[in-house]
C-alpha cells in the first residue's frame, strides 16, 4: 500500500514535470509567433471574436475552392414564399 510521504513524492513529480514540459513548450510557441509575425503570416492587433467573424466574411469570397467560384452567386436564389 502506498504511505503518504510515496503519494506526495508522486504527485510533486508530476508537478515539477509538467512545469518544465509547460517552461520548454511555451519557449517554442513564443519563438514560433515571434517568427510568423516577423514573416508577415500572423497579425500584429488583437481581434474581439465579432472583428475575427467580421473579417472571415469579407475575405471568404477569396478562399472559396474553384469548385464554389465556378458558379456564380446569382445563380443561388433563396426559394420564394408561397401565399
């Protein structure tokens, strides 16, 4: 059975290992957006959710595939109400 003193060696080891593991991959992340932003590939201004959205549907025209470009948004009438 395991004594108390073997439980909080345990848990303390598995402490001190995500804390290293969480030190080195922060590191990496931090380098990797420093490099994307020097590059040009990540935004220097923060964005609220309704910014991002926002900014999504105006260049979602221009990340469409070739398949959904190649029919025109005309031809995509919304159905019309019966009365």
């Amino acid at each position: 059975m395991n004594t108390a003193g073997s439980v909080a060696y345990g848990w303390g080891a598995l402490i001190v290992a995500a804390g290293v593991s969480f030190y080195y991959a922060k590191k990496e992340i931090d380098a990797r957006r420093k490099d994307a932003t020097l590059r040009g590939n990540r935004p220097l201004e923060k964005l609220t959710w309704e910014e991002k959205i926002a900014q999504q549907t105006t260049l979602g025209d221009k990340n469409l595939n070739p398949i959904q470009n190649s029919v025109p948004k005309e031809a995509f009438k919304p159905p019309e109400e019966k009365k």
